[in-house]
C-alpha cells in the first residue's frame, strides 16, 4: 500500500482529521460540531445555469442560480445570505441519479470538492478518506492501485463520492453500506458539522437517511470507507462468479476483480457520454415471501432472490422485459435493447418524455404482475 496523502487540504482539513481520530477510537453513531462564523467569501454564484450538461440523462433545464461548492464555508456563506438561504435547493454530484422534468427555480449546489488521503489500520480496516466532489469511479481506481480491496465490485458507477451513501449505491453484491465507515455532512437547518456513522445513516436498499425528512438538509461533505486489510474477493454474485472463473486466474487480485466487474457493465449498459441515461430507471420491487410464491404458480421463470429478512427481491428488468418493452420507445425516451432496467435519451428528449415512458411500463408491470414498480432517480 502507497501510504502516501492525496488530500487537498483546505483549512478546515486539519481540524476534520483531528475530530475524526478521536472519534475513530471512540466508537460512536453520530457527532455534532460547530464551525466558526466565517466572514463569507463573495460566492460566485451563476445565474440561469444551463444543467443539460450536468446530468448523465442530457436532459435540458436550467437552474435560477448555481454555486460549485468545494468547502463548508461557502455553505456558511448561503446560509447567511437572506436571498440565497430560502431558495429552494439542489444538492448536485455527477447528476446520473436525477430526471430533471422541468426547470429548477432555486439554488443548485454542485459539490466539487477533491481530495482522498489514505487515513490508516484501525483493527482489520484500511480507512480511506475522500471529498465528495471526486469522481466516484476514479477513487475506486485510486483505491486500486494502493493495493486496497472492498470497492471493486463497485466499479464503473458513475457520480461522485459523496453521491454513493444517498442511495447506499450498490451492484454486484457490495453496497456502499458494506465498506463505509464514517461521514461529515454540512447541516443546512442548523449550520453544523455532522459526523455519521453507518448506523446513523440508517441504510437500505437503495436507501439512507439523506432520502427522508430527517436528512434533507444534510450535505455530505466527505466520506470514509473502511476496507479490509486482509481482502477476499466477493464472488456471491453470480454472473461476477462465472465471469471470474472463465477468466482462469490463479489468483484474482482486486484490480483484477474491478476490471471484470467494469467488462461486464461496459458490454450490458449504455455509456452516458454516447447515449443518456441514468443506468436503472427502477428499484427491484420487494414482495413476501407469499406474494412471491402466489406469482411463481403463474410465471414459473419469474427473476426472484430472496432476502435476510424473508422477503424476495424481483429482478425489475425481467418484468419490464416480459411485458415487451425492451428496446421499444414513445418518441424519443426509449428502453435500452440490452437491459431493460434502463431508460434512454433516444436524442432530445425532455424530462417529461422518459415520464411518460416509465408512467406506461409501470401500468403494465402493475397490470400483468400486480407489482409496483418505483423509479430510482430523483425526479426534479
Ligand atoms: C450508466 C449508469 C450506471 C449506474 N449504475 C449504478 C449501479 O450499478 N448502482 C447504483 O447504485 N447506482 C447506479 N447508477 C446511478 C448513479 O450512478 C448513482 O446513484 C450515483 O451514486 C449518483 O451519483 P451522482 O453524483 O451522479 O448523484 P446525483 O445524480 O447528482 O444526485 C443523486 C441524489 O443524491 C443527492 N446528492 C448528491 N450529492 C450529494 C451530497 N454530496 N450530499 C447530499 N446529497 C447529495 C442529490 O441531491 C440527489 O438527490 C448508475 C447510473 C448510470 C448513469
């Protein structure tokens, strides 16, 4: 491992790492601190921002105003500001889990801060630091060439890092909640620093506390991930499995994992840059075990696993596929030929177009299954 520190250092960087150490070792859910009253800085705030190229979907809209955040001052800045503080706001990353449908009549806040630092062993964990702005799958890679293990399944997901606890992003068996230790978010209602841990972040499926009332006004700042110092690869999935085994290596290294894992999705999902998207457009709906059971008498194929707690996960994209949809399209919002999980920009599409799409398929999943099925993205 390269222990060497990657951090950009902005002034508070030192009184963060301070506050974290200690917390480190005291085991704790969630601590709360205040910043000092800054004399804001002049905020460079846009006006009338074009965001089509700032969401992975290309859908155009634009927001009233917009600020590229790369610090907590400058969010102390908007909180005492009178004309910024009660606008409406947009918290935004690599924009690859929005649909924009009109739009935005407030304040979008881009987070762009960079920065990662290899923070330390605490027990059998490797705690790995980086800001929110960084580019999600460039850390995974960073994480990578340290020699460190626990992110390559989660390789190639667009976004950034900060974006990854909103959701507890997940895919090929990791979810974010597996590797994560700690993170510090900016409280909009009350101007403090905060510092969740995985408990305090209350994840689930696709899911966090971040997606409630009670964390709506959290702005990540910086998340921690705990690796593991002694790394075993994690083939529970079963498509990573067979591709791992065909690959007939002696010894698959985490490099070697996160170049699979990064064929696999390069071969079954659209890339953003050349056609817009913002990858699953649904959740995997959950039923009982019982409702499960009642659709299998029916549909004998149907894409099922089950879950810890006894309920079973369908596979989205299998219903969507059987009710005909895959590679079809209303105008020009279409379903990726290749996965029908995924919801297309066909070319000059607006928000409203990929609604009226998904609005179709949900009504015959419902109409055939009995299943609901709810969109993933955020819709703004
Ligand atoms: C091709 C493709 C494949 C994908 N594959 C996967 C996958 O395998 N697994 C998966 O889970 N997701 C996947 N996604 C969805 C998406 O990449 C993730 O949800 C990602 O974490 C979103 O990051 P972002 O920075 O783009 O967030 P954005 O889209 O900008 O924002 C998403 C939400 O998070 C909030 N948010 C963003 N940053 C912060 C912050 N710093 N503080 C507080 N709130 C914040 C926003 O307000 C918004 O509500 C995929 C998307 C695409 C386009």
């Amino acid at each position: 491992m390269n222990p060497s520190i990657l951090a950009d250092n902005g002034p508070d960087r030192d009184r963060f790492a301070r506050l974290e150490s200690r917390e480190c070792v005291n085991h704790y859910n969630e601590t709360t601190f205040s910043i000092p009253t800054v004399m804001h800085p002049d905020l460079p705030i846009v006006h009338d921002q074009p965001l089509a190229g700032l969401n992975t979907f290309r859908i155009p809209a634009s927001a009233r105003r917009y600020l590229r955040v790369t610090g907590a001052e400058q969010l102390t800045a908007v909180r005492a500001d009178p004309a910024l503080a009660d606008l409406p706001r947009l918290v935004l990353g690599g924009g690859s889990n929005l649909l924009f449908t009109q739009d935005f009549d407030g304040l979008v806040l881009h987070m762009a801060g960079q920065g990662r630092e290899i923070l330390g062993q605490q027990g059998d964990k490797i705690l790995v630091r980086a800001q929110a702005g960084e580019n999600w799958h460039a850390f995974v890679g960073f994480t990578l060439d340290q020699g460190l293990g626990g992110l390559e399944n989660l390789s190639l997901i667009p976004g950034t890092v900060g974006a990854a606890p909103i959701q507890n992003v997940g895919a090929y068996g990791v979810e974010t909640k597996d590797v994560f230790h700690s993170l510090t978010a900016f409280d909009m209602a009350s101007g403090e620093l905060r510092t969740l841990d995985a408990a305090a972040c209350r994840f689930g499926y696709r899911d966090s506390i971040f997606k409630h009332a009670i964390g709506r006004d959290l702005i990540v700042l910086d998340v921690t991930f705990a690796l593991p110092a002694a790394w075993q690869p994690n083939l529970r999935y079963a498509e990573l499995a067979n591709a791992v085994q065909e690959a007939a290596l002696a010894a698959p290294t985490p490099r070697d994992i996160g170049a699979i894992v990064e064929a696999i999705r390069r071969r079954k999902l659209p890339d953003p840059l050349e056609i817009g998207n913002a990858g699953s457009f649904f959740k995997n709906p959950v039923v009982s075990n019982e409702e499960c059971r009642r659709l299998l008498e029916t549909y004998p194929n149907l894409v099922h696993h089950a879950q810890p707690d006894g309920s079973e996960k369908l596979a989205a994209g299998w219903l969507i596929d059987q009710c005909g949809w895959k590679g079809k399209n209303i105008g020009p919002a279409g379903v990726y030929p290749k996965q029908a999980l995924v919801l297309v920009n066909l070319g000059g599409a607006q928000g409203a177009d990929v609604v009226r799409l998904a609005q179709a398929i949900q009504s015959d999943v419902a109409a055939r299954y009995g299943v609901a099925l709810e969109p993933e993205p955020v819709f703004i």
